[in-house]
C-alpha cells in the first residue's frame, strides 16, 4: 500500500514538472493548424513530448542515478557540457522564464488588465523562490497538493470540450507527412525531453529518500511512476489538440494565448478564464518550482560546492523573473534554433545507450554517433539562421520530416563499432 502510494506521489509530481507553460499552449495550437490530421499529429507530438521523456528517464536510470552517470557512459567531460547546455534551455534563458510570462499573459491579464507585470514577475519568482528553497520538500508539495487540482480543472476542460466541441475540424493546408513533421518539432518546445535527464535525478532521490535503495526497487518505483506520468500527459495532450482542432476558430495565425482563452471562453462560459488561469498557475509554478530546484542542484553540484543551491536559486529566480517581463513572443521565438540544434544530440545520446548499453561497453561508438548528429543538428541550426541554404540537409533521409541526423549518427556508431574492434584486435 506505502508503495502504491509512494508511486502515486512521485508519478503526479512527475506529471507536474513536465506540464508546464509550453505543455498548455502548444497543443491546442497544434490541433488548429492540422484539422482532420489529429491523431497523427498527436502521435507525433507525444514522441517527443511523452515517449522520449519516459526514455529519457529511463537511460539515466540504467545508466546510475543522475545525468553524470549517464555522460560517463560516453566521455566524463559530456555530462558537464550537455548539462550546461540542457540547463541553460530548461532553466534561466527560456522555460522558466516562460512559465511566468505565459502565468500573467494568460492567467492575470485576462482577468485583471491593469495588474503590473513586474509586481506579478516578483510575486511569481518570489513563490517559486520559497518553495525551492527547501529541495527535499519539492517532490511532495508537488505531488501531494498541486497536481491532484491541476488534474481535476484539465480533466473537466477536456471533458466538457468533448461532449460539446464548439465547431467541425477546419481545413488545413498540411498534408499527413507535413502534420507528423509540425507536432514532432512542436514538441520540442516542451523541453520535456531535456528535462527528464535532469529530473530523474530528483525523482531518483525522491524514491531513495522514501526508502527505496535497492536498485530494483528504486527502478520499479521510478518506472512506474514515469508510466503514470506519461498516461496522464497523452490524455491532456490529446484532449488539447482535440478542443484546438474543434475550436471553431477559421484563423490560423492566431497567437496561442488567445486561441487557449477562446477555448476557455467558448467551452466553461464566464467562468472560463478564471478556470484557465487557475490551470496556468499551478502548471507554470510547479515546473518553475521543478526547474528552479534542478538549476541549483545541477550547477551546485557542477561547482563542487562553491556556489551553495540556495544561491544559485535566488540567482536562477531573479534572472527569470527579468526575462519574463519580456513576454512569452519573444520567449518562444528566441527559443527554437538552440532546442533544434539540442535535441538531436540528446536523443542520439538517450537511444543509443538504452538500446546499446546493456551490450556495447566500449565508447567509441557513441561517440561516433554523437559526433554525427551534433554536425547534422549544427548544420540544422545554420539553415534555421541563414547562415547557408537546405539544399544538403534536403538530401538526407528523414529530412522532410525532420530526423535528418538519424542515419548518419547510425553510420557513426557502426564506424566507432569498427574502430573499437580494430583497437582490440591491435591490441
């Protein structure tokens, strides 16, 4: 029974530090652009959103406890640099700062126009602040009392947006290949992937700290839960796509804010928005509260000690709440280039260890990997700056649906493979 109960805490808590401000937005938007294509879009949208995080968990739980055990399955200088980087995008440059910005722009300013939000910005970091403070106490306030409500206001959304959908399915432009390729890379504006290196940590700790040290305890209990945080996750997902793609709304440039509020408006009447910004605060202050937690410890840890969590909270608090003035727009739009060029790597790095890993102990051949998908997703992120044209990346396979790097990070590990079984035989 203690068990059962400890894995519904932790998987909730999961689910909550996954469900954030992009995790809100992003899929009603999705099902607006696609019309009829949603189930595919919604397949697409929760590998990189569902799966992937799951897997991500996964590798860092076969590999050890946290993402520096993972790295060093590859190369020990891996963990800190990939690291850096993942908690740069997951913390003070983007996420967090979006999950205020995206709190007061659609849960304050509807309902309040004339609120300031600088005051918002102090009192949401503020909040984040104190309750990151106490890293041992995150994983249950979480769990235990904010995630059951957010469920419960998601849940009488989706369900009322169902059984009374306010329109037919627009028409749209995309074909079935050009909707899988919109949700997949949609995806990648959850973060969620990169996070789950980072939060199997936390969740990792959680268990050990209720008891669970043996490694096939600690296994199942954090298993478990990453399956009932997915579960939840693909029934939100699917419900926000659905309500967007029903929205009635003919305008397909519309900002992802006010198509959330129309949902809101049209599907709960007067009570709408106050209902909606309920579900936005509790989503966006429980990943701030997550992310926030996960900054300190990575970069405290990082330092050995030198710069002490609770500094680096207060730090991590006060530059997101400075960026999240600038508004959710800019968030998003400075946002995608590093977490296309990102993603690849981290996926390259989470697939191959779980599906090599157990088997293939020499390094070469993720390193290889790593080493081509890295130049395909560098080479990704010049086109996305203009820096050359896709006539190259065009000619890959997988480009058009945007996995260009996967057969040539297939072709580099099987060249490590050959180079490690080389070295052995020299030797």
């Amino acid at each position: 029974m203690k068990r059962r109960q400890d894995i519904l805490t932790i998987g909730f808590a999961l689910f909550a530090m996954f469900f954030g401000a992009g995790n809100l937005l992003l899929p009603p938007f999705i099902g607006l652009q696609v019309g009829s294509h949603t189930l595919i879009t919604i397949i697409a949208f929760g590998l990189t959103g569902i799966i992937l995080p799951f897997l991500g968990i996964l590798s860092v739980v076969k590999s050890g406890n946290t993402i520096y055990d993972l790295g060093n399955r590859i190369h020990p200088l891996l963990a800190p640099i990939l690291g850096t980087i993942i908690m740069l995008c997951i913390g003070p440059l983007i996420a967090i700062p979006r999950t205020g910005a995206t709190t007061f722009e659609i849960g304050i300013l509807p309902n309040f126009p004339s609120f300031s939000p600088i005051l918002f910005s102090v009192l949401f970091f503020g909040l984040t602040l104190a309750l990151s403070i106490s890293p041992s106490k995150v994983v249950d306030i979480i769990g235990n009392i904010l995630t059951p409500l957010l469920l419960v206001l998601l849940f009488v959304l989706i369900l009322i947006g169902i059984l009374n959908p306010i329109g037919d399915y627009p028409t749209t432009e995309l074909s079935a290949t050009e909707s899988f390729k919109f949700g997949f890379v949609e995806g990648y504006q959850t973060v969620d992937m990169l996070a789950s290196l980072v939060f199997a940590g936390i969740i990792i700790a959680a268990a050990q700290v209720k008891g669970y040290i043996k490694s096939a305890d600690k296994s199942t209990v954090v298993i478990s839960s990453g399956i009932i945080s997915s579960v939840c996750l693909i029934f939100i997902y699917g419900g926000l796509v659905y309500l967007g793609a029903t929205s009635g709304i003919a305008d397909k440039e519309i900002s992802r804010s006010a198509l959330l509020i129309h949902i809101a408006k049209s599907t709960l009447g007067d009570y709408g928005m106050i209902a909606i910004g309920i579900c936005i605060a509790l989503a966006c202050l429980t990943t701030s509260i997550a992310l926030t937690s996960a900054v300190g410890s990575f970069f405290s840890e990082l330092t050995g000690g030198k710069l002490s969590y609770k500094l680096l909270v207060i730090i991590c608090s006060i530059f997101s709440g400075i960026l999240a003035i600038l508004g959710v727009d800019k968030i998003i739009q400075f946002a995608y280039p590093p977490l296309a060029f990102v993603y690849p790597i981290a996926i390259t790095i989470v697939l191959y260890i779980l599906i090599f890993g157990g088997f293939i102990k020499s390094k070469a051949p993720y390193i290889g990997a790593l080493i081509a998908s890295t130049l395909i997703a560098f080479m990704s992120l010049g086109i996305m700056l203009g820096w050359w044209n896709a006539d190259l990346y065009q000619k890959l396979p997988l480009a058009d649906v945007d996995l260009g790097w996967v057969v040539p990070s297939i072709i580099g590990f099987i060249a490590g493979l050959l180079i490690s079984k080389r070295q052995v035989q020299q030797a």
